[in-house]
C-alpha cells in the first residue's frame, strides 16, 4: 500500500508517517521506482503497535524501545496492551459513575459544601456538573420543588439518601443477575421504589415523567455509564422497569 492508502486506513496524516519514518518507528520495507513508500502487512501490523501505544500515552521514544526489543514477543505486545487498555477502561469506568452519581444528585438539587459532595460522590464532583443541571432543568417545576425541599436537607439526610438509592441499585442489580425479567412484578416493584424515593426526598415524581427518566437512562450515555459500572446490561435492564412500571401505574 502506498502512504495515501495507509493514511486512510489508519485514520492518521501522511505527514504522520513520514514523521515516523524520519525518527525510524515506522519505515516502510518498499519503494518504488520512482522513490514513493510502499508499506508491506508487516509494516501495518507495527504500525497497529504504534497506535495503540499512543493511544494509552506512550512517548514516541519509549514505543520504538519497546518494539524494537529483539527478544519482544508479538504476542505479549498485544497481552500488554490489552491489560493496559482494560486497566484505563476501569478508571474511567470509576471515574464516570462518580461524575454521573453527582449529576444525577445535582439533578435533584442537593446543597451541601464541597467537602461533603467530595466525601459523599468521591472526586467526581465538580461545580460544573452543578451548571449543566441547572441549564438543562432550570426552568421546570420539578428543578424548583427540588431546590426548595433540599434546602433544608442536612448530611445526615444526604447520607441516608444515599444509603438509600444505592440499596435500591443493588436490588435491580440482584434481580437482573437472577434472570428476573425486568418487566415482571418483582422488578417493577423495585422500579417503584426508586419513584418513591425521588418523590420523598428531592419533588414529585408521577408515573409518567419517571418513564422520561428511564429512557433518559439509556438515550444519554453518561447517565447510562453510571448504571453500566454497577453490573452490566443495567442501564437497559433498569430503563425497562421503571417504563413498565409507569405503566403499571398509569394503567
């Protein structure tokens, strides 16, 4: 393949490769006649390493010494690469459901110091999720029920909250895993209960605007990466329930 076709393929730059050409990571095993690059399958397969590579960080220096290691195993590159790449996927996995569990508190109002966001929702917390709640739901009668009833809630209460949401989670997480289906009787129970708690603690929540949550849960992939670092297929499973449920109720 020439430069061009390379460059296509891989989603990088001609000038890309030819920069990796001059510092000796990538040079192709061909030319043509008339002096143009032309990469073998072999020459693809590095240029594979090479990208992965980058692609968890590594410096350019670093990646040539690991490639160019005459005693480096093609296959351990890939095993490497791929503890690497599951080991970024949990922290950013953790790092989501910390972000989206703020979101979602944020969503419904809460008022408490810095500190205590930090020591409830861990260090996902910023003030910036805050802002995009507000201009998301700012202007609904539910924002301003919530900002209203959680003024007056303490730490405790936001422990207790919690405490509480995170039993219910467990709960759906249990059911799932047990092969109830989540439109049975037994998960829109559960379903219900998460209704209720909204309603007790943050404003009203009728049938039919918890089903917009449930969908919200999967249409919007942050909110489905919280649920998704609970169990897998939860999100889905959950966004199922509480739907049914709402027409459970509604019925």
């Amino acid at each position: 393949m020439n430069v061009g076709e390379v460059a296509a393929l891989a989603g990088v730059t001609v000038r890309t490769l030819h920069h990796y050409d001059r510092i000796g990571l990538l040079s192709p095993s061909g030319r043509t006649t008339a002096g143009y690059r032309r990469y073998s399958p072999a020459d693809l397969d590095r240029l594979h390493q090479v990208l992965v590579y980058r692609e968890l960080g590594f410096p350019l220096e670093e990646v040539a010494t690991l490639l160019d290691d005459p005693a480096a195993d093609p296959a351990e590159h890939l095993r490497r690469q791929h503890r690497l790449l599951l080991d970024r996927l949990e922290r950013t996995r953790a790092v989501v459901a910390a972000v989206e569990k703020e979101m979602e508190a944020r969503q419904m109002g809460i008022s408490l110091t810095p500190e205590e966001r930090f020591e409830l929702f861990g260090e996902g917390w910023s003030e910036d999720h805050e802002r995009e709640a507000e201009e998301r739901w700012g202007d609904t009668e539910a924002w301003a029920q919530s900002q209203q009833r959680t003024r007056s809630h303490t730490k405790e209460d936001w422990v207790r909250i919690k405490e509480e949401m995170d039993d219910v989670h467990r709960r759906f997480a249990e059911v799932m895993r047990a092969g109830v289906p989540a439109d049975s009787e037994q998960a829109m129970d559960v379903a219900e209960e998460h209704r209720q708690h909204i309603g007790r603690w943050f404003y009203d929540c009728p049938p039919e605007m918890h089903a917009g949550l449930g969908r919200m849960y999967v249409e919007d992939e942050r909110f489905t990466a919280t649920y998704e670092a609970i169990a897998p297929g939860l999100a889905q499973y959950v966004s199922t329930a509480v739907q049914a449920n709402a027409a459970r109720q509604g019925g």
